[in-house]
C-alpha cells in the first residue's frame, strides 16, 4: 500500500486535530559557563536540652456553674376518700390501712353535721409513712384546712398550732385534738372540740 502523503491543508486539518509545534534544534552547549553554588556550611550543632519554659500559674477564673442538683422525687401518698373539698383528716391508726370501722362511722357523723361526707375529704393514716412534712403534705393534697386526731402537729412541721384551737399555718386551716377514739368516749371532750369545728 502507499502511504499518504498529503499538503493539502483541508486534509491536514482533518486528518490532525491536535496542536502541532515546531522546535528548532538545540545548538550545542560549548560556551556555557557553569556556576556552582558552595554548600553552607551546617550551622553550630544544637545541642540535645529540652527547654521548658516557665509558665505563671495563675488562676483561670472561671463562672461558678451552678451544679446540678439531685431532683427528688415527690411523695406519693395512699388515703381514703376523693379530696374534693380539699380538707385533709390526719389520723394514726398501727392496725389498719387508713381508719378502723368504729372510728371511721364516728368521724363520718361529725363530718355530716358539717355538711361533709367521704367524697369531700382525704384520710390519711401516718402510720403508714416516716418523714412527713408539711409542705409535701400540702403539696400532694393542695389542702387548704387539716384536722388532725391524736398526731402532733410539731411532728408535722407545722408550728403555733394549740390542741383544739382552730389556728392557721402558712395560709393553711389547721385543728388538732384527741385521737378519735379517746373523743367518741367522752361527751366533755366532743363538746370541746365541736364548739371549735362549728366555726372551722
């Protein structure tokens, strides 16, 4: 076969699309000084110590954060009634869950010549609980009058109050007598302490 030989510039401009340089030939190197830069020479040796440098140790002031403190949890407490009037009755029963039968009929006939009944109140029995408080009392009940019968209110954390007294603690009606069974045996003693519910 013969090979292509062609001058043509369309042909060329078909047959090459690719960029074409021309180099004139290199003229020999005889008149060509060569210069030699000298190698410096290695300064001093470093001699092999750590320096440490001395730092002031001063203090980094930083804000006082406030720590994170434990979150209690709140007590929960198991009582006899549905609290709907908000009045919390306190008793001290070591035999029974919330009230014994007998105490519990005399307390309801005290609390119905109140116009009360067991929907309008809680029961609850301390016996039942250690470290009861006031404010965890009043918190979980959100109470705004307690009878207590037979419990010291000092035991409660409640303070001022006088035994069938009708007083108020952190605006929070309170009165305290005797234990329920010690009240249903004596007429002096209901007298006594109905002359101050009445008004209560």
């Amino acid at each position: 076969m013969d090979s292509l030989n062609t001058a043509h510039p369309l042909a060329l401009s078909i047959l090459l699309n690719e960029d074409l340089y021309v180099i004139e030939p290199v003229e020999t190197m005889q008149n060509v000084e060569i210069t030699t830069v000298p190698k410096e020479e290695p300064k001093a040796a470093v001699e092999n110590k750590i320096v440490i440098p001395v730092l002031q140790n001063t203090p980094i002031e930083t804000p006082e954060v406030a720590k994170p403190q434990a979150v209690a949890s709140k007590p929960t407490f198991n009582y006899l009634g549905d609290n709907n009037k908000y009045l919390l009755i306190i008793v001290n029963d070591k035999t029974h869950q919330f009230i014994n039968d007998k105490d519990l009929a005399f307390l309801l006939k005290i609390l119905a010549a109140k116009k009360l009944d067991l929907h309008d109140i809680a029961i609850l029995n301390t016996n039942n609980y250690t470290d009861l408080t006031f404010k965890d009392l009043k918190d979980y009940f959100a109470c705004n009058k307690i009878l207590t019968f037979g419990i010291d209110p000092k035991s409660l954390q409640i303070q001022g109050i006088t035994a069938n007294k009708a007083g108020e603690f952190e605006r929070v009606k309170i009165l305290g007598t005797w234990a329920l069974p010690l009240l249903d045996n004596d007429v002096k003693k209901k007298t006594i302490y109905w002359n101050e519910l009445k008004n209560f």
